[in-house]
C-alpha cells in the first residue's frame, strides 16, 4: 500500500461549504417557498449550488431543516450567497455555515435537478 500521505494528496481536496439549515418560522414557508425555489435555480444554473434538499421525517414540510452545500471561494462568501436566499433574508430558516474538505467519492454525470437535464464530461 501507498504511503497515506501521497494517498490524501491524491484525493480531490476541494473545499466546499455546508449550509444546514434550521426552522426558524414555519408559519411562511407556503408564502417564501415560490421565491426560495425561483432564487436556488438561478443559484444552481450560476454554479454556486453543488447539492441541495431538505432532511425528510414525520411533519410539517421544512420542520426537520436541510442541508445546502455551496460552490464558493471563502466561508464568508458562502455566507454571502446563502443570506440572499429568501428562506434565509426572510427569516424561515436560521443557517450554520460549515466549510467541508470533498475528498473521495464518484461522479460520473452533471444533473441538474431542477430541470432534469445531464451532461456527460
């Protein structure tokens, strides 16, 4: 076997940042939640959303949080990105902003989701 360090060098090593999010006033989110999407498909279509969704359980839709994790050069401009989401600007959710080290994994096509389209690279 390899020695670990030229194994982690190896990886991918990109940073990205997690953004969970945490109900905060559920009462608007059938109000926000046409600008909230509007908002995350021109995120998704700028580059700057990787991956997006809400946790699932028993409940009102929204009430166990999500967990956005952003494209972006710094935290604060993660930050930056996340507070013009309307959930966020308009006080449904409160978010927690974590850098994450992408190290391993595998990906083979674009999806973009909302859209349902696909690129091969």
């Amino acid at each position: 076997m390899n020695d670990i360090s030229s194994v982690l060098q190896g990886m991918l090593n990109k940073t990205l940042y997690v953004v969970l999010r945490k109900p905060r006033d559920l009462t608007r989110v059938s109000e926000v939640l046409p600008r909230h999407i509007e908002w995350i498909i021109s995120a998704e279509r700028r580059g700057e959303i990787f991956l997006s969704g809400p946790f699932t359980g028993p409940g009102q839709p929204g009430e166990h949080g999500g967990m956005t994790i952003l494209r972006a050069s710094s935290a604060a401009g993660a930050q930056q990105i996340i507070d013009t989401d309307p959930f966020i600007a308009e006080g449904v959710f409160e978010v927690e902003v974590k850098p994450w080290l992408l190290m391993e994994g595998s990906l083979t096509c674009n999806f973009t989701l909302s859209n349902q389209q696909s690129k091969l690279y």
